[in-house]
C-alpha cells in the first residue's frame, strides 16, 4: 500500500490540536506528539472552566484524569460517560468510573477514545490512493488513599494507543499527586505530574514522545457567596520555553487556567472558564474574541447529574461537550 497524504483540512486541524494544544484541558506548550490527544477535557464541567479542574474535591470522579490523589470514597460506583463534539468532524468519548474500598482506598478506571473520521489519501506523485482514518484511544487505572485527615495521594497507569491507516503507536506512562483539603475552610490544594513513562512504538521512524505536564492547583468555595473558584497551573515544566517577544507576566498567564462555579442550587449550577494561552493562540479579532472562554452548566435530575460545556475556538467555531454522571 503506498504512503498516503493527508488532505490539507484535516492536517491543519492535526496541527492546530497537537501543535498549540489550544484545549479546553489544558494549552500546553512543547513539542507535537502522538499522544496529545491525552490532553483533551474528558468531561463538560472540567472543559466548562477551563480545565482548571487540578483542585476540585469532591464527588466528580472525571476528576481523576486531572490529579489521581482526588480519587475519593464520595465517588463510590459514580459513571461518567462524556461525548465531545470537536472541529473537522473530530468526535471523542470517554468513560470514568470509581469503587471504595475499606482498608484499600478508592480505585477508578478511565477510558478515553478520539476518531479522527475519514480522509483520502493521495501517494507522492498526486494520485488518488483508498481513504483512510486516524484514532486514538487510552486505558486508565487509578488508586488513591487518604494519608490523614487532610492528605491524600494517589497514582495513575495509562496505556495509550493511536493509529493512522496501517501505522499504529503505543505508550505506557504514569501520574502521582498529593492534595491537601481543609474541609473546615473548604479549601484545597494539589500538585501533580502526568504522562511520565515510554513510547513502545512510534508512527514513524522518528522518535516520539509523550506530553509530561507538572501541574498544581487552589480551589477555594466562598464562605458567604455560593462560589467555587478554581486556579490551575499547567505544563509548568516547560514554563519559560516561549519567552521570547513576551513579558516575563503573560509568559507565566499562558500557563494559567482559572474558572468558576455558581452553585444556584444543588440542582442547577453555571460555571465560567479563562485560558489564556488558548486565548493567545486562537484569536483572530482585533477587539473582542471569546477564544479561551469556556462557559457551561449541570442540572440534576433525580440521580442523574448533566452538565453541558462550550469552549470558544474564534472565528473557527466552538467544541460542544455533553457528560452524564450516575450512581451504578
């Protein structure tokens, strides 16, 4: 079978996905990889604010695949399953699930898949070859317990796996986090690392890597206002790589997503977002342009919790994220 090309849309899409990782999760910075796909929000109300999720405690078990340590016995037999609408006809899904144990601590499973859709190919000369597709998919296992009455701490496993055409890759790689909660204030605080491990098998022939992102967060619920407020910092590893041309303040901003939550009631609930380097890479209007912003909502209905996000792209257009979570 020869080489196929991919069509100029769906590889700017590629580009503008793994390269400036404009996403509701997090806009990392770094290199492209394969597995960047890791970094898509894998429910509505993370993406809702942002993605500055690292430090939100309490029963979200989609909270897990932002720092493990918050893995908790209030997510006992929660599912989660998450649709998300991408650009260029990108669609993705992803499930999260959780069990306590006595004596064990509480353990979660995770799984994240993205389907490119269908493009045609083309060999070098130009000709027509058979279409082919692009998919992505990771396995997640997760475990934290509580140290005291304030610290917990936990870890995650993934295997991930992607493929175009024929050519597949595979990776195997690890998160740890510690969190520190202070029930009395209704504050908590994290620190994290995520993706750390080995590319068994790459695309090509060039050696891949997979997007390791150290990350701490704050979130704080208002004493006197029903508020959650949320701050994340993200990919601080790679914090300075893109100094150039900027100041030493909107270097440190592009590795800051801030939202929060309005809890109206325990049944309905709005929440706002801001990530600036998304915001930074996206616009395209001179004066106002919602690139960045995330906005969303969840409601309850009996035992079902939906919460619905949207994340503005510009002119490009916006990702539509829809989560339905249940007691099993």
């Amino acid at each position: 079978m020869r080489t196929p090309y991919v069509r100029p849309v769906f590889l700017a899409v590629i580009l503008v996905l793994t390269g400036t990782s404009a996403l509701p999760a997090a806009a990392q910075p770094g290199p492209a990889t394969t597995f960047s796909f890791l970094r898509l929000a894998p429910s509505a109300r993370a993406a809702s604010l942002a993605g500055a999720f690292s430090a939100v405690y309490d029963e979200d078990v989609n909270a897990l695949f932002y720092n493990p340590a918050l893995l908790n016995p209030e997510m006992h037999r929660t599912l989660s399953v998450t649709y998300l609408n991408h650009l260029g006809g990108i669609h993705a899904g992803f499930v999260s699930h959780a069990r306590h144990w006595e004596g064990v601590g509480t353990l979660g499973a995770g799984l994240r898949y993205v389907t490119w859709g269908s493009t045609d190919g083309y060999d070098a000369a130009g000709n027509a070859t058979e279409s082919f597709g692009a998919n992505d998919a990771a396995l997640t296992a997760s475990w934290a317990r509580a140290h005291d009455e304030h610290l917990r701490y936990g870890a995650n496993l993934h295997a991930a796996f992607s493929s175009v055409g024929t050519a597949s890759a595979s990776a195997f790689a690890a998160d740890a986090g510690v969190l520190y909660h202070f029930p009395e204030q209704q504050l908590a605080l994290s620190a994290s690392v995520h993706n750390i491990g080995i590319v068994a098998d790459a695309l090509g022939s060039l050696r891949d890597t997979l997007p390791v992102d150290l990350r701490v967060g704050v979130s704080k619920r208002l004493r006197h206002l029903p508020l959650l407020i949320a701050v994340s910092g993200y990919n601080l590893n790679r914090i300075g790589e893109e100094s150039e041309g900027r100041s030493a303040a909107s270097g440190v901003l592009r590795h800051v997503a801030v939202g929060g939550e309005f809890f109206f009631s325990d049944a309905f609930r709005i929440r706002l977002g801001y990530n600036h380097r998304q915001h930074q890479d996206l616009k395209m209007k001179n004066r106002l342009d919602l690139a960045g912003v995330g906005v969303g909502c969840g409601i309850r209905v009996a035992s079902f919790r939906f919460d619905y996000a949207f994340n503005s792209w510009s002119t490009l257009g916006g990702l539509h994220q829809i989560t339905v979570r249940t007691g099993i």
